[in-house]
C-alpha cells in the first residue's frame, strides 16, 4: 500500500523563503571558502624576499616551490571532479578543508627547501578541487537563468582572499615571520570547517536545464565526456580560461616582487599596491555578472552574453599589458598592470557558468573538474617560467613576463569569440 502524500509543514512561500536563505548562507559560507583558498596560495608571494633570503633560494628554485604547488593540483582536481558528481560536495569541502590546515603545518614548525616544496605539493593536491566543487555546490541551489551572481560571488573570493589577506598577513610577516603567517592560515581553515559542517548543505537543482530522461530513454549522464571535451564550447573555455588563469599565478607568486624590484616601490607600498588588481578584478566580475544576466534575461544567447564578454575582457586585458612597454615611469606601468592583470584575471565566472550550461546532468563535475585540472596547469608552469627569466635578465625578466601574459590573454580572447557557442554545441551532444 502506497503511504499518503506528505503535506509540508510550511506554506509554500514559507518553505521558498527558507530556501533562499539558506541558499545564499551557503553562497556565503563558500565565498568564505575561496577566501581561505587564495590566501593561502598568495602567502609565499607575499613572502617572498623573506623566504629567499631565509632559505637563500635564487629566483628559479623559489618558482619552482611555488610551481609544486600545481604539481598535484590539476591530477586531484580531475578526479574530486569526478567523484563530486558520486559524493555529496559537502562533504567534500570539509574535507579540503581540514587538509589545508594539516598541510600547513611542516613548514610552519620548520625546514628548509624540501619541507616546503612537500608542503605545498600536499597543500595544492587538497585545494586544486576546491573551485569546481565550490562552483558546482554553489550552482546546485539556483536554476540556471539565476547563476551569474552566485557563480560570480564564489569567483569573488578569490579576489576577496587576496584583498583582506595582503595586508593582513604581510604585517604578519614583517613582524612575526612567514611561518607565523602559515600559523595563521591553519587556524582560519579549522574555524572554516567548523562552521561549515553546522551550516553547509548541499542543494537540489540540476546543473544543466534539460529534463532528467530524454524521448529515447537515455539519461543526459550517458552522453560521453569525450564527446563534451571534444566540443568548441569546452574547448575555447577552457584555453581562454587557461590564459586567465596564467595571470593569476603571476599575480599569486611574482607581483609583489615586480613591485618592489622591478618598479622600485617600497614593501609598504607593495603590500597596499598588490591588491589593485585584485580590486579591479572583483568589480570587473560583478559587471560582468550583472551584464551577462541582464543580456541572458532579454534572451539574448551565451555565445554572446558569455563568450563575447569574456572575450573583451581579455582582450581589454591583453591591450593593457602589452601597452605597458610603450609607457615609462613605474606610475603608468604600475596602472597598467593593474588593469591588465584585473580585467585578464576575471575570466573564471564566464568559464564556469558556460561549461555548466553545455554538460548534461551527471557529468557537470566531471566536465568543471577535467577543464580547472587543464586550467590550473598555467600555475605549475607560469612560476618557474618568471623565476627562470628573472635569474636570467634580472629586472627585465619581470617585464619580459608581463608581456608574455598580454600575448597569451590575446589568444584566450580569441578562443573565447571563435569557439563558445553553448546552444550549438549542445544541439550537437543530442540533449
């Protein structure tokens, strides 16, 4: 005998209401999430010097630590991508989470070279699932017409990570040591993961739009991931997004160096100037949430509300950077940067949104987890190619890098206007 139907406890509006809160608590408490995430991967950037000189690494050996940091990354980021679609991301969070913590440990207590560089190869290996799982987390509580926003506030994290942190944990290190400043780190992650497991939860929307069985019986999770990674759309999001990330590395590992060595500026200002950028690229990433909804809401398609805009903020991003070799005075060099780096450096969102939007259900994790594992290879590269070229030409490496970034944003921009087209390419996968 079939038991009665439930009724709910709370009149419909009551139950929404309830919903939205703790949607957006979620939304928040992963913003707080990617906060952590990018403070701790800006820490030895701002560390720099004092690492260098602590530990007398020379340009290339101090790039190389922070390349191990990816040396794991995009491998665990594959297959926690995979698994998000198996494992509830809740729990997957707060595991990541408590790993962060633990990771910082060894080279906290102490080491030299060695330590560090298994410390962070253990540290990148927990955090390199951290933004497709926090996007797909995120995303699993808003219908798709609603997930510019929220999808923009988690990228947002990354940029708040950086902003509240620098100067934060470079007073700390002026004045305690780097090691501290990990100590410190440790710490907010636990407090992180406390809260979370009282006030995380995972949602039930779908990440795609399309109904659960199709007319010919077959699930949208029996499209192959082959035929997803083998699309245009992937594709151009996940090369422009791989330029974008490039930028990002850089500035997590050399620009507060650039700063100081390069443009002369003294390591106060550094501190303050380091999260210009930083600043630029979350205001950047509102517009642009808030132009690509506004555009999608008027029915306009996401080739254009999300492969044309990201494309002109790379481009944007890409003029500011090579326009900075036509300028003298570290002023004008420091403004260009800034705003190279921050429009470049906003990419994520437009990346995210899109490939949830063109993976079926069932394969969303696996496709935001394959394509971050693709992206994130731009940070095991980008750090030791700097270092490299610092010890090779000194001052002018940092120069020669900043130029090496605007060319590849150019070709990101093209990858992004030539190659997105989500309603064509999920035409193609048959949903």
């Amino acid at each position: 005998m079939n038991a009665a139907p439930t009724l709910p406890q709370h009149p419909p509006e009551t139950a929404a209401g309830e919903g939205r809160v703790r949607a957006w608590t979620v939304t928040f408490l992963l913003v707080v999430f990617m906060m952590v995430n990018f403070a701790d991967k800006s820490v030895l950037g701002l560390a720099a010097d004092e690492i260098r000189g602590d530990l007398h690494l020379s340009a290339t050996e101090f790039g190389l630590a922070n390349s191990a940091f990816f040396l794991l990354f995009s491998a665990s980021a594959v297959l926690v991508g995979l698994l998000a679609d198996r494992v509830p991301p809740k729990l997957l969070l707060l595991v990541m989470a408590l790993l962060w913590s633990v990771a910082q440990a060894p080279a906290a207590i102490g080491g030299g070279l060695a330590v560090l560089i298994t410390s962070r190869v253990v540290l990148g290996a927990a955090e390199g699932p951290a933004f497709p799982v926090a996007q797909q987390a995120t995303l699993s509580w808003f219908p798709d017409h609603r997930r510019n926003l929220p999808s923009a506030l988690i990228t947002l994290g990354v940029t708040l990570g950086v902003i509240v942190s620098a100067p934060g944990l470079s007073w700390v290190i002026r004045n305690h040591g780097w090691r501290s400043a990990l100590w410190v780190l440790a710490a907010i992650g636990l407090v992180w993961a406390v809260a979370w497991s009282v006030l995380g939860a995972d949602g039930r929307h779908r990440t795609d739009g399309s109904s659960s069985v199709r007319t010919d019986g077959r699930t949208p999770a029996s499209v192959p991931y082959r035929r997803i990674f083998s699309s245009p759309t992937w594709i151009g999001a996940t090369a422009a997004y791989f330029t974008s990330y490039w930028t990002v590395a850089l500035m997590l590992v050399w620009l507060p160096s650039y700063l100081r060595n390069a443009l002369g500026h003294p390591a106060d200002t550094a501190a303050v100037l380091v999260v210009a950028p930083w600043t630029i690229g979350a205001v950047v990433l509102l517009a642009q949430a808030a132009l690509t909804g506004r555009l999608m809401r008027r029915g306009v398609g996401s080739r254009r509300a999300r492969g044309w805009v990201g494309g002109w903020l790379l481009a944007l991003g890409a003029a500011c950077l090579l326009a900075q070799t036509l300028v003298d005075g570290s002023t004008a060099k420091t403004v260009l940067v800034a705003l190279g780096f921050g429009l470049g450096g906003s990419y994520a969102t437009i990346a995210v949104t899109t490939v949830a939007e063109l993976a079926p259900r069932g394969r969303s994790g696996g496709s935001l987890g394959v394509m971050n594992a693709m992206v994130t290879a731009a940070g095991l590269a980008a750090p030791a190619m700097v270092g490299a070229l610092v010890d090779a030409q000194g001052d002018t490496g940092y120069h020669s890098a900043v130029m090496l970034s605007g060319l590849l944003l150019a070709v990101g921009a093209a990858a992004s206007f030539l190659l997105i087209d989500p309603a064509r390419d999920i035409a193609r996968l048959g949903r």
